[in-house]
C-alpha cells in the first residue's frame, strides 16, 4: 500500500531523479506555493504577443533576414503542394482534361475582350459627333438647338415645403455683357472628378483656363490616346498635349487586356512658366568679403502636369521597396487615365454642373484618417522650416565653399 508521504532516497548523497511511477507518485496533490499562479489564457496570450513584438522587432533590426525570408515565401506561391501528383493515374488524367477544357474557355475570354473592344470602338464612332458638338458649344462655335436645350432644362414647376407647387422665375444677368461659350467649362468639370481635383494646384488653374477640350481616341494596337488641346497661353506652346497608353501582347488570366507603360508628350514651357518646378533661393555669404550671393535652384513640386511624365515601369536591378513604389504610382497612374477616358470625357457636363457627384461613391471617413495629421504637428513642421531657412544664409570663402564645407574638409584630414 502506497504511503501518503513521497518515498525518498536511501542515499541523500545520490539523489537520482526517478521518473514518475505509481509506486513513487504521491497520492495527495503536491502543495501549491501561494505565489505561484497557474497560467491562464490572458497570461499566455501576453507571452504570445511578446513573442510577436520580439520576432518583429528582431526582422526590423534586420532587414536582409526579412527581404531573405519573404523572397523564400514569395517563391513559394504557385509551387505544388504535391497532392495532385500523389493521385492515382487515371484522376491525373481526368485533372489534365479538364486543364484542356479551361484553355478552351481562356480562347473564348479572350475572343469575348477582343470584340468588346471592336464594340466600344464601333460606339466610340457614334459618340464622336456628340463630342465635337459639346466642343463647339463649350467654346462658342455654335448654339444649341431649342430641341436640345428643352430636353436639358429642369423642370421650371418644383414643390415647396409644403407640396404646393412654386414657379421659378429665369434670373437676369447683372451685366450685359456678352459671354462666349462656357468660361472654364473643362477646368471646372476637372475639378469636381475627385481623382483629378487632388492634382489641380492653385497655380495649374491658370493654365487650365486655357484647357479648350479634352477627348480621347483608340490606338491601332490595344490602348488609347487622351488629348488635352489648349488656346494660346503664357505658360506653354503646345497647342495638344496627348498621353498614350499602351496594352500588353498578351491578355491577362481572365481575358483582360494588361496595362503596361504610358507615353506623355514632352512640355514646351515658355520662360519661367514651368509650373512642375519651383525656384528655391539661397543666400550664401563670402566670410572675407562679406558680400552675399543669391543661388537658385529648380525643385521638383506637384503638379497636373506631371500627368505627362508618367512613371516608367521597374527594372530587374532596382530594389525591392523602389519596385513597388514605381508599380503603385504606376497603378494610380492608369487609374487616373481610365477616370479621365470613362468619366469625365463622356459625362463631362455632368460633372461640370456637380451632378456626376452623387453617383460617385466617394470613401468614408474612416478611410481619409489616415490622410489628415492635427494642425499643433503642422506648426511643429512649420517651425522647423524657419529654422531650416535662417540657417540657409551661410558665409563663403574666396574659393566659394560654405564654411560648414570648410569644417568637414577638416575632420577628414
């Protein structure tokens, strides 16, 4: 009969960790120390985010281990599992019959892309003269027909509050002076399409007043063509600016034609009228003379007109993080092309007026909260900048370094 209390060793000495038995297990439940704490699914989780925090902090100290390790997963997307190769024969043919039966389908997708397109061109044609009616009215050509404006009119009876029914009355203009055509119809349609209105800077606005007319075409291969065709303006010569878009040879897996690059025309700015450029100026002090220079600099800023120095796609050597920043701005890229060629260019008055807006699905708000940092964050930037402009004014020596250049020269020697 098993005793109550743990058999213990002949020799103290010796003391040999026996494994547990029924002959050496006690029949009581051993003691419990007061501080110890059985652990729970609270405690475990905590050791599990620990561990998650540490593997992650551990890949960021590291990022060679972490590129190496997503181009070990990345290579494995797509590989066989071996399940189908582990099937009897005769279902491995059935699973190649049936990969022949899918390439049937994939010509069928393909001949079904293929004549949507000759569809839409075949439409396109019937559209055009539409178009150049809109042309010649936006910009006082012509007049619309009594027909046309009927059709277009709203409603002149509307209901007030109260269901009765009010007559409104046509409103006078203030002065008589004639206006042609409709001023700023595309700048203004531009401006209300949410994806081009984030483009439009305050100083493009000028330049877009001059925007005549856009319209699109088909090219002989799969892709388009956008044209922007402007008036005489200070800012440039050209009077078209186009964008083409180009289609890959081959379809995609569904059938679909796929993106692949885009070609802008070449901007010919008149002097000093780049509006994708800013001039910064420096001024930079001679320590001996004293006297100041002033240097000026073409920066980079944004722009509508960046829209016609599309991104070119990435090449095998770059690296992995400046690859996918040059595919995301080319995925906006075409975006932004697809907006102009199926929604402003088609429903252009629609836009003009507003309209077009509530048939738009705009994003939450929960989407923008990551778009919008507080205004005590902007001061703070703010603030830095003029620092960063007071410390700009640097003294020069007759060679024309900086003497911050003349400091660093020293610490190397």
């Amino acid at each position: 009969m098993a005793s109550d209390q743990p058999i213990r060793a002949a020799n103290k000495q010796r003391e040999i960790p026996q494994a547990p038995t029924p002959q050496n297990t006690p029949a009581s439940n051993a003691p419990i120390n007061s501080r110890a704490q059985q652990p729970g699914l609270t405690s475990l989780k905590e050791e599990a985010d620990l561990d998650k925090a540490t593997a992650a902090s551990v890949l960021a100290q590291n990022p060679k281990v972490l590129s190496m390790i997503q181009n070990k997963l990345g290579g494995l997307v797509g590989q066989s599992s071996g399940y189908i190769e582990g099937l009897p024969a005769n279902v491995r043919r059935r699973v190649a019959g049936l990969k022949g039966v899918q390439k049937e389908h994939g010509k069928l997708e393909t001949q079904f892309q293929e004549e949507v397109l000759e569809l839409e061109k075949k439409y396109f044609a019937k559209f055009t003269p539409l178009y150049e009616k809109r042309s010649a009215i936006v910009n006082g050509k012509s007049e619309p027909s009594d027909a046309e404006i009927k059709a277009g009119e709203k409603p002149e009876e509307e209901e007030d509050g109260k269901g009765a029914t009010i007559k409104t009355e046509p409103q006078e203009d203030e002065d008589n002076t004639p206006m042609v055509g409709i001023p700023e119809f595309w700048l203004s349609a531009m401006k209300n399409e949410p994806s081009l209105a984030g483009m439009i800077t305050e100083a493009d606005e000028a330049a877009l007043r001059n925007l005549l007319d856009v319209r699109m075409e088909y090219l002989d291969k799969p892709g388009f063509r956008l044209i922007f065709e402007f008036s005489d303006n200070e800012f440039f010569t050209n009077k078209d600016l186009r964008k083409s878009y180009f289609y890959q040879e081959e379809t995609g897996y569904g059938g679909d034609f796929v993106y692949d690059h885009a070609e802008g025309d070449k901007i010919d700015w008149k002097a000093d009228k780049d509006l994708t450029v800013r001039i910064e100026t420096k001024k930079q002090r001679n320590k001996n003379t004293k006297q100041t220079r002033t240097i000026k600099k073409s920066v980079p800023c944004d722009s509508f007109f960046n829209f016609f120095s599309p991104p070119k796609p990435p090449k095998e050597e770059d690296e992995e993080d400046a690859a996918e920043d040059i595919e995301e701005r080319l995925e906006l890229d075409y975006s932004l092309g697809e907006d102009i060629k199926e929604k402003l260019i088609p429903r252009a008055i629609d836009w003009f007026t507003g309209e077009a807006l509530q048939f738009e699905q705009l994003p939450d708000d929960d989407d923008l909260e990551g778009e919008f940092e507080d205004e005590d964050d902007e001061d703070e930037d703010d603030l830095d900048e003029d620092h960063d402009e007071d410390d700009s004014e640097e003294e020069v020596d007759g060679a024309g370094r900086s003497a911050k250049q003349d400091t660093a020269e020293c610490k190397q020697s």
